[in-house]
C-alpha cells in the first residue's frame, strides 16, 4: 500500500519505521515546510495514493482533511485537539465522498481500556457514595490538556453520571501517557490505569486504521475499527 505522511515529527518517523517494516510504502511525506500550500496543491501531490495519515498540529488538521478528500484518499487522524472543527470536516467529507477515520487514542490497549470502564461504571453508577475522577500525564512538549483520551473517558463517564467529572493532567518530561480511571468512596478507592510504555503502540493502530479505511466511505471512529474486529472474534 502506498501511504502519504502528514506529519514528520517523532510520531510521523515512528510510524513511517512500521509501514516499511510492514511492507507498505511511505510514498509523501508533508512537513510544516508544506504549511504555505493550499489544500488543492496538497490534493495534487497525494493524487493516486491509497492512503494518507496525519501526526501533525491541531491548526494543520482541516486543512489536510480538505486535500485529502479532494484527492479521494482516505486519510486517518491521529492528531488530537481539532475536534472544535470536526463539523467543517465532516462536511467536506460528504461533499467529496471521501474517508476520515480519527481517534482520541490509536493504542489498542487504550481501546480495550475504554471497554473496561465501560463495564466498570455501569457497575459504580448504581452506587452513589462513589465519585468518578480522571488523571492522565504526558510529556512536556504535548500541547493539549487534557488529552483528547481523557476528554474521551469523561464524555463516556457523563454518560451515566450527572455530576460533573473532574479531570487533573500533568505536562512533565517524556512521559508516553498515562490515564487514570477512579471510583472513590469514604470507604475505600477502585482505580484503573494504563500506562504506555512507548508510542509504539499508537504507530501500530494508526497504520492498522490505513489498512481499514482504504475502500470505505464516510467518517469513522478508531473505536468502531476494534469493535469490527472484536465482533468478528466473537463469531468465530
């Protein structure tokens, strides 16, 4: 498969390392040295490809949406922070019958992490002495906070609970991400966590998705990729 980079920072290198190790071709790759070029330029140069996918910043994100879909190149996001323009993208989309498929989190095992506080607050909410909290870290150079996995945990956690979800983030080092799940009561603390050893795992979804999103139209979830997938297990 031949994919197009938005993105040649430490995650854009990373998942350039495990297309070509998977076999795929990183035919483009876009840096901010492409910032001045307008979304039909950059259509143009992803023209014929089968696939693009993008770790850049929240400003370039719409921008890169719009090329792609002019190109008919189905395009996954895993920036975070955009999500305040996701209407104007969506329409694009439609219009150019193009392909999006974005995530907070492109770690499968946040994705199976959400499942599990899923399961979690459905068995809290019907107790009502115990508060849900949300911590997550990052390293220093992330610039959104929270993160759009915390974000995330707390829009499932409103879900079931009317009060309001407090959510404590820390900018410091090279922290890769951790995120925090907790149900606190007067009598006693239930916290669920996962840590991420490396950014390794979000390379490794992020080309998952390339492969998923090529053939299909519309605007996706990363979670509605892992639900295909964990559907198709349980039939087997």
């Amino acid at each position: 498969m031949k994919i197009a980079l938005f993105g040649h920072g430490a995650m854009g290198k990373l998942v350039e390392e495990r297309a070509q190790a998977k076999g795929d071709e990183v035919a483009r790759v876009f840096t901010s040295r492409d910032a001045e070029r307008s979304a039909e330029e950059l259509a143009e140069a992803l023209s014929g490809l089968d696939a693009a996918i993008d770790f850049t910043v929240p400003d370039a994100v719409l921008k890169n949406i719009e090329a792609a879909a002019l190109a008919r190149v189905p395009l996954v996001v895993g920036t975070t922070g955009w999500r305040d323009k996701e209407n104007e993208a969506r329409k694009l989309i439609e219009e150019n019958n193009g392909a999006l498929l974005y995530g907070a989190n492109f770690s499968i095992g946040v994705n199976l992490f959400y499942r599990i506080v899923e399961r979690a607050m459905a068995l809290f909410a019907g107790f009502e002495d115990y508060a849900p909290f949300i911590e997550e870290a990052h390293h220093a150079r992330k610039r959104d906070a929270p993160s759009g996995t915390a974000i995330k945990l707390r829009e499932m956690l409103a879900a079931e609970y009317v009060r309001e979800i407090p959510v404590a983030s820390t900018r410091a080092g090279y922290i890769p991400g951790t995120h925090r799940v907790g149900f606190d009561s007067v009598a006693d603390q239930i916290l669920l966590t996962h840590t991420a050893r490396s950014r390794e795992g979000f390379a490794a979804g992020a080309i998952a998705a390339a492969h998923w999103i090529v053939g299909r139209q519309g605007v996706f979830e990363f979670s509605q990729m892992v639900d295909e997938i964990l559907n198709e297990r349980t039939k087997l």
